[in-house]
C-alpha cells in the first residue's frame, strides 16, 4: 500500500519547533510567518516583473549611491508594512534606509529587532537573474519600551535567526534559528511554503568550486590574485558566479565551495555589509557545517559600529575557508 505523502508547511514547522521551548510565547514564530507572507508578496511581484510596470530604476539613489530598482522600494515597503504593526518588533532596520526605523508610536513595540536587506541581487532585476532577500533577527537588549540604534549594533553571534528566501525557478525561503538550517520551497498551487530541505548540511566532500568577480582582479591584494590562481590552476577548482549573493551563498549551501567577495586596495573596508549581508548569511552557513571569514576573523565576531559598515567575506565549506585565510595571512 502506497504512504500518504506527509507535507508540512512552514507554519506547522514552527510550531512543532516552539513545542520543543515550553517557556515560548509564540511571538517568534508569528514573527517568522509575517516574514514568510512578505517572500510570497515580494515573490509574487518578481513573478511577474516583465508584465507590469515594475522593471528599471526610479531615478533615486539609495543610502549607498546605488540606483533604487523599483522592486527595490516595493521590496522595502512590503517587509516594512509586514512588521511594523504587529507588536513584535522593538525597531527594523534596511540596507535602503540610512537610519534605523522606528516603530510608530500608534503601534504596540516587542522584543525583536529585524535587520534585512529587502532584494538582495537588484542590479539582476531587468536580466531576468535570481535575486533575494535577507533577514537577520536579534533580541532587543536595551531596557527602554522601543529599541534604539544600539539593539541594531549587535554582533552576528548574537542573532536569534537568520534567513534568505531565494526568487528563482521557484521561491524558496531557507532559516536558522541556532538548532539546524531547514529549507522551504513556495507551493503556489496553494500558497504555502513547503519543508523541502530538512536540516541542510554542507556536504562532505565538497564540489570544488569557487565563486568570485574575477573582473576586479586586478585591484585585488597580491595574496587575493595568488589565492585565486592557486584555486583555479593547482587546486582544481571550478569557477561558478551568479552575481546575486544569495543565489550564490544557496549553490554553495548545497553543494558546498568557497564564495568570496574580497577588499580591494582601495577599498579595504570590503563591499558587502555586515548587518544585512554577511553576518546572517555566516549563521547560516556555520549551522550547515561551514564557516565565514573576512580572511583575518569570524564574520559573526565583528561588533559593529555603523548600521550600513562593509567587510570582506569567504565563505562556504570550512576547509576551503581555512584554506584561503592561510594564504591571505601570507601577504600580511
């Protein structure tokens, strides 16, 4: 006799997690399904990008010089109007926005602070490329009614959860809250996000790929050139880059690598930003079994100090990581 199929969405998956916590108040879980219905909005809308008029840029800047996509304000809007509302949320903050945000006095505060980065990957909008958004999330630790700047200044190691959810071939949200990494792929027959990667680890041996824009390698540090000729040349290594980090960082989640984005000299501080890029990405992949450098220290280390500071990251399989911090420190 054929078994009946067991599916299990995302809601039923967190709260069968928050039986395991008797003290649990529900707050986390309700906080991760409002972030699961803003993907299905945000996923709906990159769907369907090519028929309405949501492609290009909206001849603004954000707080980077960067040119705003127009998916890139509604992705902010849409994460921000899921949150702001819902009592849970001590203070957000967004890779679009210089300050931090507030929640509106007309609104009841939480505990929670959510750091996100809403489309992750937007100078892919009008290729067609996968893109993503990222969330961080972390306990409030000042003792005041709402969070302040200061509960967003907090090191990766002290995250709560972490996520990406990834528009592609299809829309799949993947989390840790510190006890695995667990993968959900949208169901759009009936609009539910569906376990379809339990406990993900990184597999071993890892493929032998590396993923970084060789374009910039001349403005790269002698050690970064040599490392990267050594992967390609002596290691054996496979080049794959996508341009999108969470397209890259869920390639390498799977089937294990080294993602890199380096300093350049001129630029030592790095191009990705903690906060909303590096240092969840870094809880997510050290639940999978890697790890994430800036070539000197552990990404989720770093105690910042501005909301939008940059760093250099490797990241992906552990070996590989080790391997490329040996020989950056060559070139110190």
């Amino acid at each position: 006799m054929k078994q009946e199929s067991h599916v299990v969405t995302i809601s039923r998956f967190l709260i069968e997690e928050e039986r395991k916590f008797p003290d649990a108040t529900g707050a986390f879980t309700n906080l991760l399904s409002d972030i699961a219905l803003a993907a299905k909005v945000i996923g709906r809308e990159v769907n369907k990008a090519g028929l309405v008029d949501i492609f290009g840029a909206v001849g603004e800047e954000n707080v980077h010089g960067e040119d705003q996509q127009k998916l890139d304000v509604f992705a902010n809007q849409v994460m921000y109007r899921a949150l702001d509302h819902t009592g849970l949320v001590a203070c957000l903050a967004s890779e679009e926005s210089e300050e931090f945000i507030r929640i509106p006095d007309k609104f009841p505060a939480g505990d929670y602070v959510v750091i996100y980065d809403p489309l992750d990957g937007s100078s892919n909008i009008d290729v067609n490329v996968s893109i993503g958004t990222i969330f961080s999330i972390h306990r409030k630790r000042t003792t005041g009614e709402r969070g302040t700047l200061e509960d967003c200044l907090q090191p990766g190691s002290e995250q709560v959860a972490a996520g990406y959810v990834l528009y592609g071939s299809s829309t799949m949200l993947v989390y840790t809250a510190g006890t695995g990494v667990h993968g959900f792929t949208l169901d759009p027959s009936i609009g539910e996000f569906i376990l379809s990667h339990p406990n993900m680890r990184m597999p071993e041996p890892p493929k032998k790929v590396y993923s970084v824009n060789e374009a910039y390698f001349t403005r790269w540090s002698r050690g970064q050139q040599r490392l990267v000729s050594h992967l390609k040349n002596e290691g054996g290594f496979g080049s794959r880059y996508i341009g999108s980090m969470v397209a890259d960082i869920h390639r390498t989640l799977l089937q294990g690598g080294l993602f890199m984005y380096p300093s350049e000299v001129a630029k030592p501080e790095g191009k990705l930003r903690l906060l909303y890029e590096a240092a969840p990405m870094a809880f997510i992949l050290e639940q999978a079994g890697g790890r994430a450098s800036t070539g000197t220290q552990e990404v989720r280390d770093i105690v910042p100090t501005s909301l939008h500071q940059r760093v250099p990251i490797y990241a992906g399989s552990r070996e590989f990581v080790d391997m490329a911090e040996e020989m950056l420190a060559q070139d110190a």
